[in-house]
C-alpha cells in the first residue's frame, strides 16, 4: 500500500504473509536435510552393517562346520605324543570310466541348512554353502545357497549355487575376476572336491533357467554352455552392480576328489 505522497507501506498482513513463507521455506529445507541424512544411514546400513553382520556369522558357521568334521586326512596331526609331519596325500585325479571314480555318500541337507564350504582361492573366498536360495534364511545371511533340484557335489550332472554380488556379505561381488583353470573348492564331511574354471556367460537374463540345468546350457545366449554330460558347478550373480537386471554365471569341471 502506497500513500498519496508515494511512500509504500508495510501492512501486517504483508508481515504475516512473508513470515509465513520463511517458515515454510525452512521447514522444508529441514525436511529435506532429515531425508538425505535418512537415506545416507539406509545407505550405510546396507553396504557396511548387512555386510558386516553377514561375514561375521558366514565365518562362525564355517568355523563350526569344521569342527564339526574334525581335521582332514593330510591335515595337522593330533597333539599326543611328538610332534610328527604328515604324508601328503594328493587329489585323486578323476578316473575317465565313471564306475571306478571315488564315491562319497550323497548329501542330502534340510532347508536353509549350511552343509558344505566354498572356496575359491582366487577370491579370498571361504563361505559357507546352504541348501536353498531364498533371502532371508540363506542368501542374507552372507551364505551361499544351492539351487533345490540340481546336484550336490561331485554327481553326475549341475551342482548350482547362486549368491549376492552386493550386500549382505557380498559373497560374489568379485566373481567376474574369475578365469579359466582357477579352483573352486567345496568341502564337505566325507571330501573336498575341485572344480576348475571353464567358461563364463558375463551376461544373461534373470530367468535364464538353462544354466542351471543338469547339462548347462544357456537359453538367451546358446553359444555359452555344454552338450555333454559331466560334472560340473555353477556360480550365479547378479550384474552389473548394484542391480538385479541379468544374471552372470561361472562354469566349472570337477578335476578331482580327495577324501577327507
């Protein structure tokens, strides 16, 4: 409002009205600054304490699975008497007729259950292998998880096993390192059996069941996989980072059997 002689002045309600935008203009850069601050700690949550708790508890069981099965054969000896160095034993290569290769009573885990150990020295991997995949009982638990149907080790056939790239332990965040003729190891109670390397399909659809069949094969990309029978394991994760569009899978051939 102006007077007769020009002079613009100020009503309350032109106070009222400015106050009233200061305060909306702060409440919402507040609510802002509590979102961001919000989703920096879901941030934080989910790529430092999922993985910080996951490994924790994936060691722990690892840890008691070998106590459960006690020393390997090549392994220390007990501590009676002198100190003594043991034979190595080396593994057992695969025979090439099927009826005179090893044979080990076969597994057969409950669900959700931690039964086997995954190694893969390329990786620093030493996690533990639990029947089934679901989330919450055995991939969020920083675990490995195999996949209901396929093969356990050493079979005849696919044994499968799928787990995180990112997250809750992240067991397979650095899988795409892996290369020809590296080892994959499970242990188990009754053997360790070695896989080496052999193929990798960098990218393929999530719902791309061939490779996983019991002759792996992919569906989307048949140019990666196998026509023969043999015995092999699968590594599954998801790609790129951070995401869960495709599905990448590492092929190995088991080379050999040594009892534990």
């Amino acid at each position: 409002m102006r007077t007769a002689a020009g002079v613009r002045v100020v009503g309350h309600g032109d106070r009222r009205r400015s106050v009233r935008h200061r305060r909306i203009l702060f409440g919402g850069g507040e609510l802002l600054v509590t979102v961001g601050v919000l989703l920096l700690l879901l941030v934080a949550h989910q790529l430092w304490w999922t993985n910080r708790e996951a490994r924790q508890g994936a060691e722990r069981t690892v840890a008691a699975l070998e106590r459960r099965w006690g020393p390997p054969a090549d392994g220390p000896a007990p501590e009676t008497g002198p100190p003594t160095t043991p034979e190595p034993t080396a593994p057992a290569p695969l025979a090439p007729n099927p009826s005179r290769r090893p044979s080990y009573p076969v597994v057969r885990p409950r669900p959700a259950q931690a039964y086997a150990v995954l190694v893969v020295p390329r990786l620093g991997l030493r996690v533990p292998v639990a029947e089934g995949v679901g989330k919450a009982d055995v991939l969020d638990k920083g675990y490995v998880g195999h996949y209901p149907g396929t093969q356990q080790p050493g079979q005849e056939g696919n044994f499968a096993l799928a787990g995180h790239r990112n997250t809750h332990g992240e067991p397979f965040r650095y899988l795409p390192r892996l290369r020809r003729g590296d080892a994959i190891e499970v242990e188990t109670g009754a053997a360790t059996y070695t896989y080496d390397v052999d193929s990798v399909l960098p990218r393929t659809s999530a719902t791309d069941s061939g490779v996983v069949r019991p002759v792996p094969r992919s569906l989307v990309r048949p140019g990666y996989g196998y026509r023969e029978p043999g015995r092999y394991i699968t590594l599954t994760t998801c790609t790129p980072e951070f995401t869960s569009r495709y599905r990448m899978a590492v092929w190995g051939k088991l080379v050999s059997v040594r009892p534990r």
